[in-house]
C-alpha cells in the first residue's frame, strides 16, 4: 500500500501524483479519477480499473489535489456549481 497521510500539510502530492501517473502512461490509461474514500482509478478503453495499491483519499485530501492543480477562476466556478 502506498501510505497516505490525512493530514494535507504532510502528504506528498507530488510523489503520489507521479507514481499514479505513472501507472496510467503505463497502462495507457485515458484518464485519472479521484473519489474521496476510494483508491484512485484508471479509465482503460471504457473500463475502470481502481489502483488498490493507493490507500483511499479523504474527501479533505481530494479537495486539497483539486485546489493545488485548479486556476483560481475554475476553482470558483467548481464550488459555486458542485
């Protein structure tokens, strides 16, 4: 399992981010999904496959992903909407 911290200030997005991406150029993957409480997964052709190696994010880990990769513009859109 890769370890995840639910304390945001000490999660290492980049690293987790990396390592998930490169399992996705590997498996050629078309896209990353991010659900809170569940292990990040892949969209292959059109099946998913979920990377149970990746501990579950929080809904606050998720959020804190989001914002770190968002513009500021979409970001507010985001939260109006959703």
């Amino acid at each position: 399992m890769v370890e995840g911290s639910e304390n945001e200030t000490n999660f290492d997005w980049v690293s987790h981010m990396h390592g998930i991406m490169d399992i996705a150029i590997k498996d050629s993957a078309s896209d990353i999904h991010f659900k809170a409480n569940e292990p990040p997964a892949l969209r292959l052709d059109s099946d998913m496959k979920r990377l149970t190696e990746y501990n579950p994010l929080s809904g606050e880990q998720v959020n804190a992903l989001i914002n770190s990769v968002m513009p500021a513009n979409h970001r507010e859109t985001f939260e109006k909407e959703f």
